[in-house]
C-alpha cells in the first residue's frame, strides 16, 4: 500500500546491482487468502464428495426428470401405433423429449446425429428391421439382433420410447454420410406427417423392390450416402 514503509534489504550493492525489496503481504490480503483457501476445501467436500444431487446439473436433471413426469401425466400413456407415431412426428415439443431420451440412451451407438456408429444409420433409407414406422417401436423395445441392439422395454417409460420412436423417425430424409454405410434394404416412406408435408419431398426413395428376409445392401441409387 502507499503508506507502507519500503524496505530495500538486500546486500549493500544488491546482486549484480539489483536491488530486491522485502515487503510482506498486508494482513488483510493474506487473510483473504487464507479464507479462499479453507472455504475451497468446504466447498469441494461438499460439492465432489457428499451431497449428490447438489450440483448445477444433477439439479438440473432432477427437475426435467420432475417436469416429464408431469408432462407425461397430461398425455396418459402413449400406444405404440401408427397414428401416436405419426402426431407425434409433428410437435416440436415432443420431439424435444425424444430427442433427450435419444442422447442419453442411444448415441453411444447411433452417434449424436444418428448417422450410425454401433449401430446403423438411422437418417438414410436403409433399414435392416424396419419396414414401417411401428417397426421402430418395436425394435427399440425388443431389441435386435441378439440384443447387439438392446431391449429397452423394461428401461425406458413406454412414453419414451414412442417419444424416441418417433424422434428417431424424423432423423431419416437427412442422408447424414456414416460411418458404415447403407444397411439392409430401402424402404417405403412414413406416411406423410403435417411438419414432413410442408418440410420436405418425401417421395424421393420409392421402394419398387420388397426383398425377403435377407440383409442384402443394394447399392445407393443416386442417394448421397
Ligand atoms: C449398444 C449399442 C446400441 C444402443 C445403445 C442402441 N442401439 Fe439401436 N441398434 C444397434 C445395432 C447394432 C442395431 C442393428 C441391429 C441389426 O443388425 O439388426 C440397431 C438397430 C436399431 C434400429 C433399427 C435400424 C435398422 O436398420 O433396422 C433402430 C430404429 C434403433 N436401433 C434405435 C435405437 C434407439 C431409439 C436407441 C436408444 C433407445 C438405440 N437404438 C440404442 C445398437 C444400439
């Protein structure tokens, strides 16, 4: 501070003719220190140790897990079946579930866009074990192929995985490039949705062939991927 005293005590020539002044810190500022530091332990013991839930996000999670219960209270509960599907497609809101239901549970696999890892593609037309839209449902809820793709019939809200269905289905049209290529055979388009109607031409990928039950990949027929 201004009014404190300067001491110069270094040797009378100093070192190399530098002189080093020896000034303790004033009181009040390694008192402040001192406070940081101990509140800096309380902290991290109550943050990182004790006290689950207490933090921005764990908070944060708590209340959207609260909200969807309430939410999921308005909508009763949800049947796996084409018409759910289709209006739920639609709104926004919704999907915004899905969409969190999809992050958490299945991008580790399908990637954070869908465009395949583990998993398949699931913005392109190719499909191994979906043919029509309640195909998805029922994937998601028994799993596939020996449950490389697992069951989530007993770990997800029967909501959720209408919710997750029908996010997953407006995930197709992008023809985001993957990392595995096409799989399985293309397939008819959803029936039309009222967002699809004004969003996108979905008649691009007319499915003349109807394979059996092989998993052939037939070559991309002038699509991107
Ligand atoms: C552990 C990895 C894994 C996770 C997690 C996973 N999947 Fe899958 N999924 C797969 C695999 C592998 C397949 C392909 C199965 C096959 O070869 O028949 C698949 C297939 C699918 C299919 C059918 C695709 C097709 O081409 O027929 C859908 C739809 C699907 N998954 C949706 C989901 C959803 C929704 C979730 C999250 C709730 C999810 N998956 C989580 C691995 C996973």
């Amino acid at each position: 501070m201004a009014d404190q005293p300067i001491v110069d005590d270094s040797p009378e020539d100093g070192f190399d003719g530098i002189h080093e002044y020896d000034n303790p810190c004033p009181m009040w500022w390694s008192l402040i220190f001192l406070a940081t530091f101990i509140f800096s332990i309380q902290y991290m013991l109550f943050f990182h140790v004790g006290n689950s839930g207490w933090t921005l996000d764990e908070a944060y999670q708590n209340a959207k897990v609260e909200n969807l219960k309430l939410r999921f209270a308005q909508i009763g509960e949800l049947k796996p079946d084409e018409a759910t599907l289709i209006s739920y497609m639609g709104q926004k809101d919704w999907l915004e579930v899905g969409k969190s239901v999809f992050k958490s549970n299945c991008k580790s696999c399908h990637g954070d866009d869908g465009s395949g890892l583990v998993g398949p593609n699931l913005t392109d037309d190719y499909c191994k074990n979906v043919k029509q839209l309640t195909d998805i449902p029922r994937v998601v809820s028994e799993g596939a192929a020996n449950l490389t793709m697992p069951a989530w019939r007993d770990r997800l809200h029967p909501n959720e995985i209408v919710l997750v269905s029908a996010y997953v289905a407006t995930l197709r049209g992008q023809n985001l490039p993957g990392k595995r290529g096409p799989e399985g055979n293309v397939i008819p388009p959803w029936p039309k949705t009222p967002a699809s109607k004004a969003a996108k031409p979905a008649e691009e990928a007319p499915a003349k062939t109807e394979p059996a039950a092989s998993e052939s990949v037939k070559p991309a027929e002038g699509t991107k991927s």
